[in-house]
C-alpha cells in the first residue's frame, strides 16, 4: 500500500496506545534506545498514551532496555507468545513437548548435514540452550537477558512459548528447506537475516496487539504501530496508523499504511515528535 511519509499521522489526538517493534525499528545501528526517545516517552506517560515494545525478544531483554522508567510498562515478548501487562502475565502460549523435542531433532539433523543452527527455547521464566558455542552465546545473549545452559534441549519441552533458531548462514533458506514442514501446525516466521522464529499455530504479535487494546479498552483508530519485518505483519493490520520504517523489507512496507525514516535515522522519534505536535529540534 502508498503511505504517507514521517509524520503522516498530523497531531496525538485519538491515539492511546503506540506500540513498537525494536530491532530495526526504534532501536538505532548500535541496539540502543534513542535518546531523543525518552522525553517523548514521559510526554506520552503524561497524556495517558500506553507505549509497548513489541518484539521477538524474551520479556526480560525488553524489560532490561527500559528499566531506568520509573513506571512499569506493557510487553509484547516472543513475536506474541508472552504478554505482560504492568508486571502481570496477560497472555502466554505454549508448544505442545512433542513438537519442541522433534524440532530439537530436526535441527540436530540439519548440523549433522552441514548446517550451522542453533536453537533457543523460551519460556516465560527465561530461555535455555545446549550450544557453548562463544560465537552463538554472543547473539543468544543480545535477546535474552534470562539464559541457562543445558545439556540436552529435547529433556526440557515444556512450556516453550517459542523456539528461536539462529542460522549462521541464511535464515530464509533454511527455513524454506529445512524447518518449513513444522510449521504446517506451527507459526513460522523469518525475523531477520540470521533468525527463524517458531510459536505455536496463529501466535504472532497481533494476538499480544489485541490483548492489550482488549485490557486498556482502546480501538484500532486509536493505535498506532511501528515495524520493519516480516514478524511484524500480522500487527500493522491491528492499528489505523501504521508504520514501515524506511529500512523494511518489502512486504512490510506495502502492508503498511505510512511510511518513517529508518531507525539509523531515528524515524520512531520523528513520528511521534510529529504525532505529539512537538518541533524537531
């Protein structure tokens, strides 16, 4: 779809929530929250205007970005397989073990073949692993801030809200070749270069989107979403004001309806300074 550009939107009235992807979107080329950003945050705490991260990242890894706010926000953790709302579990949806341990297996598989996979599960509680290989502790640890090492990954199935694989070659390929038959049950998303997310069936951020306007009682005319990739889709459709930032891939900006500056340029800063009817300094 043709959006507009930066600060489509025009002023702040009638949004009350504002909902944001992090990697690639509000976060700049060095993983850090803008500092532009945080005055913008208390503006909108102070209007009443709720602002969540909504990412693909564990809930303690996004809590952990912001925890020099004196309030508790909402979360959207695990592309939607956790929910938290002011501290509280809202919603949260597990794998059934089976599938958990035939996916360790496959991957096992895939590397005994000449791939370079790895895999996280996540549980609300935080995530675990069975590689201490330094190269993959460096990525595991950037989105997970709660991480334990375990022997055998298929020996703890349960409650896995999602699986997070990591590919040292090209995440699209292998999740065309090799991971595309589990997600005939299964939500399968690529959500980045290097990265493949698996969630239990119809689990995406939308469903953490709804279950959040459905708590605070607020309307997708009210809403306002922010993205870059694939694993944000299903969101964009969940708000009237929705932005593809200038870096996002393809698909993403045709779904959405405006377009932002890229994060490197701080276009999640430019379009709520511009919906708040402040001036960039």
């Amino acid at each position: 779809m043709e959006g507009s550009t930066a600060d489509g939107g025009g002023s702040s009235h009638g949004v009350r929530l504002v909902v944001c992807d992090m990697d690639g979107t509000l976060l700049d080329e060095n993983g850090d929250v803008p500092d532009g950003f945080w005055p913008l945050l208390d503006e909108m705490t102070a209007r009443g205007i709720a602002f969540v991260p909504a990412s693909g990242r564990q809930y303690q890894s996004l809590a952990r970005l912001f925890d020099a706010v004196p309030h508790t926000l909402s979360y959207v953790a695990e592309n939607g397989g956790v929910t938290m709302h002011r501290g509280e579990l809202l919603h949260s949806t597990t794998m059934e073990p089976d599938f958990v341990a035939s996916v360790v297996h496959t991957i096992r598989e895939a590397n005994a073949g000449g791939r370079g996979i790895r895999a996280i599960l996540c549980r609300v509680a935080g995530a675990i692993v069975e590689s201490d290989d330094p190269a993959f502790a460096v990525h595991a640890a950037e989105y997970c801030a709660e991480l334990a090492l375990v022997d055998d990954l298929a020996a703890h199935p349960e409650g896995v809200v999602k699986i997070a694989i990591y590919d040292f070659g090209n995440a699209a390929a292998t999740a065309r070749d090799v991971l595309a038959p589990l997600g005939e049950h299964h939500s399968l998303v690529v959500s980045g270069e290097h990265w493949i997310d698996i969630t239990a069936q119809g689990v995406n951020k939308a469903v953490g989107v709804r279950s959040l306007q459905r708590e605070l009682g607020v309307s997708a005319d009210e809403t306002v979403v922010f993205g870059d990739y694939l694993n944000d889709l299903e969101m964009l459709d969940e708000a009237a004001g929705s932005y593809a930032m200038a870096n996002a891939h393809p698909t993403v900006a045709a779904a959405a309806r405006h377009r932002a500056p890229s994060n490197v340029e701080h276009g999640v800063v430019t379009v709520l300074t511009g919906l708040l009817g402040r001036v960039q300094a």
